[in-house]
C-alpha cells in the first residue's frame, strides 16, 4: 500500500535509478513527490483559438503539426514549425534548435505555451519564440490511458527534477503527471478502505484536525493535493495561478501553521525557563542617569521601558530591538546592559564585523568613560575581543572575561570561540543578526558560565512583519520607530556617470564649506572575484539562469545565449582605482582616505578614526561603511554604480549623513544599462526614506531568501507557501496556532491534539528545530 512515507523507488515508473536521481533534489518519499506542486496550469478543456490571440501576451496554444524546418543563418540554426487549427496558424521558432529536428511529425497534437510576437510571415500573423512545449498523447495509441490527462482538462505544468527514466526519457512534466496520478489514486483507494485514525505513514493521513478544517472551511489534505494536481473544470485559473485556491491555501496554511505552532511552543517553554529576574533599584536608576541622551526620544524611552519590565522578569528575555539607522538603538543597548552590570552580571556585544566591533567599543568607552558604578564605586571595564588580536592579546582578554574582570565584553564571532568562558554572563547583546546565523546567536546563549542568560537582538535592517514573524518568531519585538531630533532629512538624487564632473564640483563645495564625504564602490579593486563583504543584487544574466534552474543543460545553454543580446556593460569602477584617480584628478587637493576590507583591524581602525577627527576630507570605501560608521560632520553620501546595490544597502549607506546639523545629500551615480528591477530600487531611494517602507520594496523585489544580501542561516524553506504572496494566510496560522496551543477550541480532540504534537515534534523538529525534543 502507497504511504506517504513510502520511498519514491516503490511508486510505479520509478525504481531504484529514478529515485537516485530525484533524491539528489531532495525528492525522498511519497510525500516529497506531491509537494513538488505545479507551478503553473494550462487550460487545455477551453484552449485558445489562434484567431483569438494577441501579440505580447503569454498564451497557451493547442494544435496540430503542419511542417517544420530546420533553417541555417549566418548566426546560428533556426527551427521553425507551423501549427494550425483549421485554416489559423501560428509559426513557433527555436535558436539554435536543430536538436528538434526529429521531434514532431506532421499530423501530431501539441500543446504550446509561450509569449506572442506579431509576424509578417505567410504562416501565420502570429510567432512564439522558444515556446515550451508538449507532443499529446493518441487516444487510439499506446498511450490512450493518460490522453485525459494531457487535454480536455486544466492540466498542471511542473518545474523539471531533471534526470531521465529507465528508457532515457526527462523526467518532465508529463512524466510527473503519470506517476503523482497513480499516487493519487492508489491513496484514495486506500482512503476508502481505511478507518485508521491520525497517525504518521497512514494513507489516511491528515495533518489537521476536523474541527478547525471544518470552521476554516478548508478541505482534507488529499482532497487539497488532488485539487492542486489536477483541479476541476471550472475551477478560476487566476485562483489556480495565484495559489488562492482551497486546496492551495488548506495546504500553505498547514505548512505556516505548524511553523508558527513551533515558534510559540518554543516562546511559552521559554516563559516556563527559570531565569535572572534584574532588580532596577536606585542604584539601576542613578547608573541609568549617567548615560542618559540629553533629549532621549519618545520611542527611546518607550522601548528601554519595554526592555527592563521584560528583564526584570523571572524568565530569560529573547526580544529583538529594530531602528532604522541613526534611531539610538545602541545606547538603549548600553542601558540594557547597564541593568545587567548593576546586579552583578557580565554583557556580551557580538558585531558581525571588526569595524563595527571596534565601534562598539569605542563608543561604550566614550560613553561609560566618565561613569561610574553605584554598586562597585569604580568604572566599568570595558574588553574588546576579535580575531585579528595576537595570540597574547586574546589570551589576556579571555582571561579578564573568565575571572570575571570584565563588566562588558565586545567582540566579532571570536566571542562564541570554545575558550571563551564568562564568570556571570547575563546578557547577551547580538548587532546585526542577519548577518549571524540563528545557532551562532545560541552559542553564546548557552556559553559556560551563561545559565540562560538575556538576549537582546538588535537590527537597523527594518524587517517587514511577515519576516519577523517566521525569521524572528521566537522574540518579543521592540521597535524605535522615531529619529532623534536635529535629524536633518537626507536629500537624495540619482545621476549618471556623464555628470561625474558636476558631483566632484559638489563635493569639493561641501569639503570647502568645512563637511565632509563619503565615496562608496561596489568592488575593492578590478574583478569582484573573493570579495564576500558585497552584497550584489543578481544581474540579467543570473536571473535568466535563475528562471532556467532545473531545466537542464540545454536550458542553461538557452539563458546563456538568451542573455548574450545584452550589451556588455562597462567595467567597474573600483574603490582603490578610483582612489588613485580621483586623488591626482577631479579631487586633488582634498585629503583622501580608502576605507575596504582587507586591510588589518589596526588599518581600518587609523582610518576611521583620522575620518572622525576630520583629517580626512573625503573618504573613498567599499560597503564596509555600511555600518558602524559615526561622522556626524559628514553631509555627502555618493554611491557609485548605484544600480548595483540592494535597497536595503543603499539606505544603510545613505543613513552614515545627516547625523549632524547640516543638510545632508545622498548621490546615486550609475553607470551603464540600468535594469527595470534596478531602477524600481533607485525610484525607491528617491521617493522615501522611511526604512520600513523601503524594506517592504526590498522584499518584493528580492523575495524573502535574498532579503539579507545572503541567504539567511535559519530562514525557512517553504515546500508550498510564499511570504509575499501569503501573507494573510500567515496571519491566520499565528493566530491559529495561539489559539491551538491554549486549548480553547473544545472541538478538538485530545487524540488530535496529541497528533498534531507528535507530528511538530519529528518532522519540524528535524526541518527547523523549532521544537526541543
């Protein structure tokens, strides 16, 4: 009997070669094979006369082979085929396509599916260039048996798994339509047999319970698969295209559903933990005091007060604190550590870079220079540990941070090290999560010395809701949604290499009126080979080979010279070229400084710090600046190839001006071809610089696993819902998996409950560790 559990190498019309093959993708058992939904359908019960068709519109085309032929140009070898319905034809054409020569014969029924060009051609008025197609089954031929589910139906297209069958044929969509038919059917055969209650493997199996299917109206799971393999006639194909079906949002809500059941059975555990419960006396209050802002804000004030009540408690904090770059996040940070400090305890400050480290401790010993303890009536000690100190320097610091001689440690991940043991550790402060991993985070949570210690997760990066609900959905969030005052807002213009001359003038006025400048490049010098501090959006090239993923070799051989119509673009400018030019050119004079990666902690550190005494005019950098960087004197912010950064990038770049009095300018300078996706992006960093709104743009146009530049460790990878597209339906499964988890809907049984525990506890547990076992 088929189970979902079964290994793909027993389902008819795979065996043992199949199934290596599939398991390469990722494609296992019964279940894996039906969660490979399709991605689009044709509507092949209604297909669309050729006379009904329009140029410069994808359309699905059914049809019966007139002829074909094989053409050969100066360029390269065209196939070309004629297909008609009646005395309607269309011309389909294919670069380089002599490898079609022997696929169709006069006479055949093909379904085609691809975007329309007019045509002046004697075949047809219409052309498809390099359409997908399908050679359908005879309903008096061999194949009769599957004819119904090739036409006379919406019929579902799947991405390809690659790899081919015993007889050397693809592993395509009409192959994946044979074999998940079969599946299905053997399963509901086995259905009607079966009266087995909830439990893993069944045929049966169902993963939610009847009362809350019954009050969502959502239909059982294999009646959702079906329905999503193979939909009824009559079923809207904008719902079918835009997963909004029944069966599509039952099966999205129970993937989100469980995702978010995990996530708040891990925030009520975390509530039952025992931990420090801070005491905020007099003497809390007076070390407050002294390193208070003159004119904290509303927001500041607001959410320092979130942050004590939460570590006062007896139970660990997890609480993650966003702002939008220059809001104070981290001197309500140092506060928060302040509270640990005065009750006994160690801090920790993890930063993902040296430069941002080293400026956390610069800043806590410019901060904290002049305090001093009420509780100990000596200062704080501050200690600063990355991996570029010597080996001598390490070990004095580990030292000072094991017997307890540190109030406040700083550091990179040389923080999370094995030799690196803390006497008291109360409060771990993680910068810049995104750029960690969510078990870097739980590393030094867990540290010798830590017995579930606070944990305070900050982030400039706005992060629109349905990211922290999945990415974050384990914290409390505190958001500083106000820019301290004196703030100026940032003027932002773009402008185009040819006016290069225009923004050096600008430059050199601002230097001349006593500011000074920021100069950023994407690469540190020539290629952009082994320079991992970038963050480059994908450029027309990988996203042709992006959309031909799993097609094959003669698909990625399609997108390579899909993308050689292109112009080439012009090389790029570099950080230390342009040093060098600008220093003996449009710039000299001034006092230049380069700023990049691979220079030493001791370099970065020299040249941050001449920048900040105002010994440098004009500093030239790579994204390095990105964060970390405070010049309030800096009024300018010129992003050269600005097409080539992420949203979110530019706006942390553009957040190192307007930190002073001064009006403040943020220059995006392009160069060469600027895509359409590039230039939603530049639109955006013109019209606003509200961080959130920017990073609702951000995750439209780069999608969830791109937002951060790199792909997120711990971010979830979803079999079926999408984070834009289900947003709605992500609200709903939190919201049900609250309600699930405080057994309020009497309509659930104790035997689907302890189901839907032991479900979450040995599938997600091993997906996404959500849950300890």
């Amino acid at each position: 009997m088929i189970e979902l559990s079964t290994p793909v190498k027993y389902v008819k019309r795979v065996g043992d070669r199949v199934a290596a093959e599939l398991a390469k993708r990722g494609v296992e058992t019964v279940e894996d094979l039906l969660y490979h939904l399709p991605f689009r359908y044709e509507d092949r019960l209604n297909p669309m006369p050729i006379r009904n068709l329009q140029a410069g519109t994808m359309a699905s085309v059914i049809g019966e082979v007139r002829g074909s032929v094989v053409l050969y140009t100066k360029r390269m070898p065209l196939f070309e085929m004629t297909v008609g319905q009646g005395l309607d034809t269309v011309k389909c054409v294919w670069f380089h396509g002599s490898y079609l020569r022997d696929t169709f014969k006069a006479g055949q029924m093909v379904a085609l599916y691809g975007r329309l060009e007019a045509s002046r051609s004697s075949a047809g008025k219409f052309k498809m260039l390099q359409p997908q197609f399908e050679i359908l089954p005879d309903h008096a031929g061999p194949e009769a048996e599957f004819a119904s589910l090739e036409v006379g139906r919406i019929v579902p297209v799947y991405e390809s798994l690659g790899g081919t069958t015993t007889r050397g044929a693809k592993l395509s969509s009409k192959w994946l339509r044979r074999v998940i038919w079969g599946i299905l059917q053997d399963m509901e055969e086995a259905k009607a047999d079966s009266s087995a209650p909830l439990r893993n493997g069944n045929a049966n199996l169902e993963t939610l319970p009847a009362g809350l299917l019954e009050r969502l109206k959502f239909p059982d799971r294999l009646a959702a698969l079906r329905a999503v393999h193979f939909p009824e006639a009559g079923t809207p194909m904008a719902e079918l295209m835009g997963a909004r079906t029944p069966g599509h949002r039952r099966l999205i809500f129970e993937e989100l559903f469980y995702l978010e059941l995990g996530l708040e059975l891990k925030r009520r555990r975390l509530r039952e933990r025992e931990g420090t419960a801070f005491a905020t006396g007099p003497g809390v209050r007076d070390a407050l005091k002294q390193v208070l802002p003159f004119h904290p804000t509303a927001a500041q004030k607001r959410v320092l007060g979130e942050i004590v009540d939460a570590m006062r408690r007896p139970h660990p904090m997890r609480r993650l604190l966003q702002g939008d770059v220059g809001s104070g996040k981290t001197i309500v940070a140092m506060q928060a550590a302040l509270v640990a400090m005065e009750n006994g305890y160690q801090a920790a400050m993890m930063a993902p870079t040296e430069i941002l480290a080293t400026q956390h401790y610069l800043s806590a010993r410019k901060l904290l220079g002049d305090a001093v303890s009420p509780r100990t009536g000596r200062p704080y000690r501050v200690t600063l540990l990355t991996g570029s100190l010597d080996d001598a320097a390490k070990r004095e610091a580990r030292g000072r941070i094991f017997r307890g001689e540190t109030d406040l440690a700083i550091g990179t991940h040389a923080l999370i090290e094995d030799k690196v043991d803390f006497a008291n550790l109360g409060l771990v402060i993680v910068d810049e999560q995104h750029r960690f991993g969510v078990q870097q985070r739980f590393r030094l949570m867990k540290k010798p010395g830590a017995l579930d210690p606070d944990v305070l997760v900050m982030t400039a990066t706005p992060i629109p809701r349905t990211l922290a609900m999945t990415l974050y959905g384990d914290l409390d969030v505190s958001v500083i949604d106000e820019l301290p005052p004196g703030r100026t807002p940032i003027v932002t213009r773009r402008t185009t290499e040819e006016r290069a001359e225009d923004v050096w003038g600008f430059v050199k006025k601002q230097v001349a009126e006593g500011r000074q400048a920021y100069i950023v490049y994407p690469v540190i010098e020539g290629a952009r080979d082994d320079q991992p501090e970038l963050d480059f959006p994908r450029d027309e090239k990988e996203e042709a080979e992006k959309k031909e993923e799993g097609k094959g070799k003669k698909g990625r051989a399609k997108a390579a010279k899909s993308v050689a119509l292109f112009a080439p673009k012009p090389a790029l400018r570099s950080a230390t070229e342009m040093y060098e030019e600008l220093r003996s050119g449009a710039l000299t004079g001034l006092r230049l400084g380069l700023l990049h990666g691979r220079l030493s902690a001791d370099e970065k550190d020299v040249v941050m710090r001449r920048f900040q005494r105002g010994e440098i005019d004009v500093l030239i950098a790579t994204t390095v600046i990105e964060v970390g960087v405070d010049v309030p004197n800096a009024s300018v912010m010129v992003i050269e190839h600005a097409e080539r950064f992420g949203l979110a990038q530019m706006h942390q770049l553009r957040g190192r001006v307007g930190r002073g009095a001064a009006k403040s300018y943020c220059i995006l300078m392009t160069g060469g071809r600027v895509s359409d996706e590039a230039e939603a992006r530049l639109n955006a960093m013109v019209s606003t610089q509200n961080g959130f709104e920017l990073a609702e743009m951000d995750l439209q146009l780069r999608g969830p696993g791109e937002f951060f530049g790199t792909r997120q460790a711990g971010m979830p990878e979803f079999r079926v819902a999408n984070l834009l597209r289900d947003r709605a339906v992500l609200e709903l499964a939190k919201a049900e998996a609250e309600r699930f988890v405080s057994q309020v809907d009497l309509t659930i049984s104790q035997g689907e409950r302890a189901a839907v525990w032991e479900r979450l506890k040995v599938q997600w547990q091993r997906k996404y560790g959500l849950v300890e076992a």
